[in-house]
C-alpha cells in the first residue's frame, strides 16, 4: 500500500438537521457527515419546476461510462475535460444559464440562489460565485435520474482534478449542496461513505466516474431524501445515487469550495 493510500480523510457520522455557522464550520472541518435540513424547499413549487427540468431542451448527458443515463441541464464544469474551447464554451454559457435556471422558479426564489443567499449569511467571510481566471461559474445544476436505469456508482468529486485556474489555490475543503425537488418513493438514496477514496480507487473514478458498488464496503448513511430537502456534504468523500423506481429523481446542485472561515465560500456547478 503506498503513503497515499493509507491517508484517507474521514468525518464523524453525524448528521445536522439545521443549518447554521457552527453546523456549516463544522462540515468544511470534517467533524459533522452532513447537514440535512427537512422542508428547506416548498415542495408544490419543487414539483412543477421538475417537470420543466425533464422537459428542458437543454437536459443532456455525463459523459462518462457510468454515469451516461443521468441526465442534467446546462454544461457542469466536469464536462470542460481540460479542453479550452469546451472551458470558454462553459463560461460563455455560465451567465445566461443561471438566469435560465432562476427564470423557471420565477416568481419564486429558485433553491440554489436560498442556499447561495444563507451561506454568504451564515458563513463567517461571506459567500461568492466562483471565477475561474477571472470569469463566471455556472451554478444551479438540475441531475435528472430517469426511472430504474439512472444511478451514480460510489465516486467523488474535487475541482482541482477539473482545473488549475490559480482561484483555486488554497482550497481546503469541497461540499455539495442538493436541494431535492422530486424524489421516487422507494430508491434514489443517496449513500455516503465519510471516506476519502484510496489512490487506487481515485484511478478507477478519474477513468469511469464510478467504482463498481459490489467492491467498497457498506456506506455508512443510506438517505432517502424528500422533496423540499437540503443536503449538504462534502463530495471528496465516496457518496453514490441508487436508482429510483417509478419516477424521475430531479435535484437542483451547487458545489461549494472553502478556503477555511477566513476566506468567502465559492459556488459552481
Ligand atoms: O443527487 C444526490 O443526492 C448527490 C449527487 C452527487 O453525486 C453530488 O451531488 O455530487
Ligand atoms: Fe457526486
């Protein structure tokens, strides 16, 4: 086993039920799994905005093998794949998708713009779009899990395998934020290890986006989210998406990256 593999940083299991300075703090530091806060969304808006992201022209594909049949709307960063014209494409695009995004919660304030609101609220040096070589991130992500056929295997997620734009310099910590606005019954839960994945199965991840679920042990939570809910936890640890049965499971996402309480938190998708 190399050194890398033996130093795999861990979180304790709890799990907040609100979101506050001291719960957020706690996150970014690993001593908390996750922040779950119930109803953090109206559920009758979730719904009708759900439909609209399953029903959007600009809901497309992952690209990579496992995670092909999840369908999201606008580009995510993961997709620049360290291409430059891909990257102009994204930021070229950035802008005008977020005020896609808030358009279809008008006349209501869409969900990732509350979490971008209470985190520059809540965390002690406030809370900013992030810029990479000084230009605009999109944020606000819908992920649309078909029925059955969609899941994301065991993985994680870190910018700085996307990018070495100097703004990221000095990261610390990444969380993700979901906000669920439909959720099958039974399946589409969301499983989290509060584990780093070793070097080896970071190989895996890099070329697959996904580890086969039958070789990593039990996750330590199994959520099954409900609409309206808010999920906050931090992605560079393995988490995976079960498939739904019956329904889409449509969440709206924002990554977030910390620098430590001294430096304002950052968001994209
Ligand atoms: O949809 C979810 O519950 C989590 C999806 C995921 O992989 C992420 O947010 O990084
Ligand atoms: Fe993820």
């Amino acid at each position: 086993m190399s050194a890398t593999e033996t130093i795999v940083r861990t979180a304790t299991n709890v799990i907040a039920t609100e979101l506050t300075t001291e719960t957020l703090l706690a996150l970014a530091g690993r001593e908390i799994g996750a922040i779950h806060v119930k109803g953090y969304y109206p559920v009758a808006i979730a719904a009708e905005v759900a439909q609209k992201a399953i029903d959007h022209p600009a809901l497309g594909h992952y690209h990579k093998q496992y995670t092909s049949s999840v369908g999201r709307v606008y580009m995510p960063h993961i997709d620049t794949k360290w291409d430059p014209e891909l990257t102009a494409k994204y930021h070229d695009a950035a802008l005008p998708a977020i005020a896609d995004v808030r358009s279809m919660f008008h006349p209501y304030l869409a969900p990732v713009d509350k979490v971008r609101l209470d985190l520059q609220e809540l965390w002690p040096a406030g809370a900013n779009l992030l810029r990479l070589r000084g230009r605009a991130c999109f944020v606000g992500a819908f992920r649309v899990f078909q029925p059955s056929t969609s899941e994301f295997y065991p993985h994680n997620d870190a910018i700085d395998q996307e990018t070495d734009a100097p703004e990221i310099e000095g990261v610390l910590n990444q969380l993700v934020a979901n906000i669920y606005l439909q959720v099958p019954e039974r399946g589409g839960d969301l499983h989290l290890w509060l584990r780093e994945p070793t070097a080896a199965e970071t190989e895996i991840i890099l070329d697959v986006e996904g580890l086969d679920p039958k070789s990593v042990e039990e996750p330590v939570h199994v959520i099954h989210p409900e609409a309206g809910d808010l999920i906050i936890f931090s992605p560079r640890m393995l988490h995976a998406v079960t498939p739904g049965q019956g329904t889409h499971r449509v969440g709206a996402a924002a990554f977030i990256a910390s620098k430590g309480p001294a430096e304002p938190l950052v968001f994209w998708s």
